[in-house]
C-alpha cells in the first residue's frame, strides 16, 4: 500500500493528479478506528512504517480533493488531523509531533486556501505544534537550535519548519534559528 501511496504522491508533485483517482478511491475505502482515522494497523509492519505510510497518504488525499472532487472530502481530511491532533496532545513525543507536524504540513500545502476554514484549521494546529515542540524541547534544553540534529525527530522537525517557512506558512525571521544548520553557506 505504502508503495502505492508514495507513487501516487509523485503523480500528485508532478501535476497529474487526476492520475490518482483509483488509489485515492482505495484509500476512502481504508478501514476507521472507532474515531474515524484511516486504521493502518495490519497493512503496514510496525509504528515507523505506518507513519511513513500516512506522511504520502494524507497530501494525496488533499490533492485529489482538491483537484478533483471538489474538495468534498475536506472535512473528513480535517477530522482526522484533528483526532490525530487531540491523541498526540495526550502523550508528546518528540518523533510523533515531527511526523504529525510533518504530515500536517505536506497535507497543508495541497489544501486550498479558497476553502479558508479548513485550510486556516490545519495551519492553525501545524502552528500549535511547532510551538509546542519549541517549547517542550528546546525550551527544556534538551535541544540547542541551530545545532546539527541528534534524532530523526529533531531533523524531521528542522526540515518541516523549512518548508514551512519557505511556503509562507510560518515566518522565517522567528523560526529561522531552528533550521540554519540546512541552509547552504552560500545561501545567507
């Protein structure tokens, strides 16, 4: 499945969203937990791979709706991240925020803003997270920003609040410090 997903996720990047149509349709189809979320628990081995599987799943999800079906399936895309939102409140993790936030942000960026509620919800919670990791991680000290990643987390998350900063989603001057390791020499 995960294969699948990730193929079509390239279709999505190259334009040719249309293309998707049966995979996407797959994917509706998913089974649910009791909450309503996709339930890859059997389809994909372990933690690490559903993860992954959802970081392609949910941007191809949006890219279809919003190409294709005329975002109807935006409340349900939302729904979910606010479930997926309300669980990782309730135990914080460090690589589970970086993948949420991640997810989030790559669903985020083929969302469309003509449909402002939805689109400004999910920025909404992208930015409540990365101020959250801010705060629970480097505000402890147990990272330093600008310091070259010592976790998949940790880089997950730099490379996030790139995008993000690069996509006009958050503002670099504030969030620049925490990802001006990437940035090429030549580049400042």
């Amino acid at each position: 499945m995960r294969g699948e997903w990730e193929q079509a996720l390239e279709q999505v990047r190259q334009g040719r969203v249309a293309e998707t149509a049966e995979v996407v349709e797959g994917i509706k189809a998913l089974p649910r937990d009791q909450d309503g979320v996709f339930d890859l628990r059997g389809m994909e081995g372990n933690q690490q791979d559903m993860q992954e599987a959802r970081r392609a799943l949910y941007p191809v999800y949006a890219a279809y709706e919003t190409n294709c079906n005329k975002k109807e399936g935006y409340p349900d895309i939302l729904g979910q991240m606010r479930v997926m939102d309300e669980r990782l409140q309730e135990r914080y993790d460090m690589l589970e925020a970086a993948v949420y936030m991640d997810l989030a942000l790559r669903t985020l960026l083929y969302l469309s803003q003509e449909v402002y509620e939805y689109y400004r919800e999910l920025t909404d919670l992208y930015r409540k997270n990365a101020r959250r990791f801010i705060r629970e991680f480097y505000g402890e000290g147990k990272i330093t920003p600008g310091a070259v990643p010592a976790s998949p987390g940790e880089a997950l998350f730099a490379e996030g609040l790139m995008l993000a900063c690069r996509e006009h989603i958050l503002l670099e001057d504030k969030y620049e410090v925490y990802y001006g390791f990437m940035e090429s020499p030549g580049k400042k």
